[in-house]
C-alpha cells in the first residue's frame, strides 16, 4: 500500500480549499444584506458544495484514513480524542473570542452573547468525541461492519432526540455535544459519527480488495444516487431533506440527508477524484496534495485569518460583490497557506517539543480557562445565547 492515497488527498484539498474556507469566507466577510445569497452565483454554488459536499465529505475522509494511521490503540485513540477536542476549544477562542472586540469596539452589546458559541461542537470537537467512541469500539474488539452498523443506530438515535431538552442552556450544551439541542450545536456525535463510520469501512476496502473493482461500481451507482439525492433536494424540494434548507438542516444530520450521502455520494466524490487522479501531472502533486497532508492546520488557520478580519481588522470592508468576494476568498487560501509554510518550516520544530513535554499541563490549563469562563459567563450573560449567523 502506498504511503499517500492520491485521491483521497485530492479530495481532502478540494473540500479544504472550495467549500469550507469558501463558505467560512463567504458568510463572514461578505455583507449579506448589500449582497443576498440568491442573487450572488458564487454564493448560491458554494452553499450547496458547503452542504453536501463539504462537512460530511470531510469527515468521511477522516474515516477512511484511519486504517492508515500508525497509532491504532484504544489508548491512542483516547488521547487523539482528548488532544482533538481540546485543540478544537482553543480555535473556538481564537475565532470566536473576537466577538467581544467587535463588540467593544462597534458598541454592539448584542455580539457579547454570541461568545457562547465558544462552546460549540464543532468539526474539532466531533472528530475528537468519534475517536473517543472509536476507542471504545475497538476496547470492546467491534469489527468494521459492527462499527458502521453503530454509525447509522446512531444516526436515528440523534434524529429520534431532536426536540428533546432541558430549561437549562449549559445542560442542553453539553447534551448537544451528542444529539441537536437548541443551543450552539453544529455537529453532535450521534449524528455525524455515521460519516466516520462509513468512511472506516471503505478505508477497510483499500487494504483488503482492488480499488479499480470497488469504484466501477461505486462511480455510476453513487452518481445515480448523487443525480437523484439533488434533485429532490434542489429542485423537487422534498421537506425532509434538509441539507440545503438552512444551516441547521445540515448540522443536525438526519437519516434522509446521512444515508445518502454517506453511501453515494462520498463514493462517488472520491471516485471521481480517483479518475482525476490519473490525470494530474506528477509535479503538480506536491502542490494539489499540501493541503491535505496539513489539514488540521489548515483548517485551524484559515478560520483564525477569516474571523480576525471579520471581527478585529475592521478597517477592512466586507465584500458588497461576487468579484470582491472572489478576491477576499484568494486572500483567505494566501494568508493561510504562507502560514502554514512559515509554521512548518521556521516554527515547528521548535515548538514542537515544548508542547509535547507538558501536552498534560497544557491540556489541563485549557481547560480550567475554559471552564471558569463558562461558569462566569453563562451567569453574568442574559439569555438567550445566539449564534452568530
């Protein structure tokens, strides 16, 4: 087996750099009342690849490389779980805590509240809560075909428990870190692990079979499925499907919306990628594959670049047209990839080894900041908490 999987780095790069640093863009640097989402032909594209196409792609991804990595004990998969998560507190800091300049600075008290989303489940989150679970799997010795059946139980489990909560918001927070709750909740464990789940299994079929065998049935079936799965979407707009209805229709992942995307078209994207693949110059792989191979970074950067212009360097105007908008998403791919190249050139190696030395105290310290800024915060701040979109 080779080291890199070119189409799945080709896939992870497209998702990376198209959909989420383009939708993350698009919704917080550009005006949205000077330029509507339906009269913008970037916009309306984006917010269907940032659906479909974007989050659940991602995360199967990250199911399928898991068969690759060189750590595979529980243990290892505990602390990946509890390094994830944590590091995905800091980037909810780092992006989100710039609300409380944008307040101060535009006398706007209303951002204040939105500081709760401080405690979202985000991409970070979840993916360090599905490792936790996949320890726990792979503890009680569940083969692959027993951890996707968990994927999709799992799935109409969230689904079933959507609408069920408490009175108490910090209750339903910590509640929608598993299932929807009314509170900043973007992607609860019961209702995305269905995409890590399935993507651990076609990881499965890379080391076992002959992939040319898997995508000659997996290119035109999943593309039917695909072709089918949009139109009713899209065009015949069936209410149960409910990717495209709003942002809360994507995060809170339903069977109607999982199931289909997480057996057609992932498949399909990543076959498609593996015929680009074919076809892609051997000295553009470098460049196409860097994102990939520094996902993480990526994508922690490029939401530290697009929130700090949107909340702290103010002088700097929101984009009114499509080729603004155009110019401020480049700007976010720049910013963000000459940070990651300075990061891994000059800076990596040095810190490094200081983080890895006291990992368990800084791990603790985080999380005693952000705890004891929970408890201040969700009794000083009047309800009701609102996310910022």
């Amino acid at each position: 087996m080779k080291s890199r999987i070119l189409e799945l780095d080709l896939t992870k790069t497209f998702v990376l750099i198209v959909t989420l640093i383009g939708i993350h863009s698009f919704y917080d640097l550009v005006d949205l009342e000077m330029l509507d989402v339906a009269d913008s032909a970037i916009g309306s594209v984006l917010n269907v690849l940032g659906g479909t196409f974007g989050a659940p792609i991602f995360m199967f991804c990250m199911g399928v490389t898991l068969g690759f990595s060189r750590h595979q004990t529980p243990k290892d998969w505990l602390h990946r779980g509890i390094e994830l998560i944590t590091i995905g507190m800091v980037l909810n800091v780092l992006r989100w805590g710039t609300l409380a300049f944008h307040a101060y600075v535009a006398h706007e008290p209303e951002l204040y509240k939105g500081l709760a989303i401080i405690f979202n489940v985000d991409i970070l989150q979840f993916a360090g809560l599905a490792f936790m679970l996949l320890a726990l799997l792979q503890y009680l010795r569940a083969n692959h075909w027993v951890i996707l059946l968990v994927g999709v139980v799992l799935n109409f489990i969230g689904s079933a428990l959507e609408g069920h909560f408490t009175d108490s918001y910090v209750v339903n927070q910590a509640l929608g870190y598993f299932y929807p709750t009314p509170t900043c909740c973007c992607f609860p464990l019961f209702n995305w692990f269905i995409f890590v789940a399935a993507g651990n299994m076609m990881g499965y079929l890379y080391r076992t079979i002959d992939m040319r065998r898997f995508f000659a049935i997996a290119i035109p079936v999943g593309g039917i499925i695909t072709a089918v799965y949009m139109y009713l979407t899209m065009v015949a707009q069936w209410p149960c499907l409910r990717t495209l209805q709003g942002d809360w229709g994507l995060y809170w992942m339903n069977p109607y919306d999982a199931l289909p995307t997480a057996f057609g078209v992932a498949p399909f994207m990543i076959g498609v990628f593996w015929l680009l693949a074919k076809i892609v110059p051997d000295r553009w792989v470098p460049i196409l594959s860097y994102p990939s191979q520094h996902i993480n970074q990526f994508y922690c950067v490029s939401w530290v670049w697009i929130m700090w212009t949107a909340n702290i360097f103010l002088f700097v105007p929101k984009a009114t047209t499509d080729a603004q908008f155009l110019i401020a998403w480049l700007s976010m791919i720049a910013l963000t990839t000459l940070s990651v190249l300075i990061y891994d050139k000059w800076l990596q190696a040095r810190l490094t080894p200081h983080f890895e030395r006291h990992a368990t105290a800084w791990t603790i310290g985080v999380w005693m900041a952000i705890l004891a800024f929970g408890a201040w915060y969700f009794t000083h701040v009047p309800e009701p908490y609102i996310m910022p979109y």
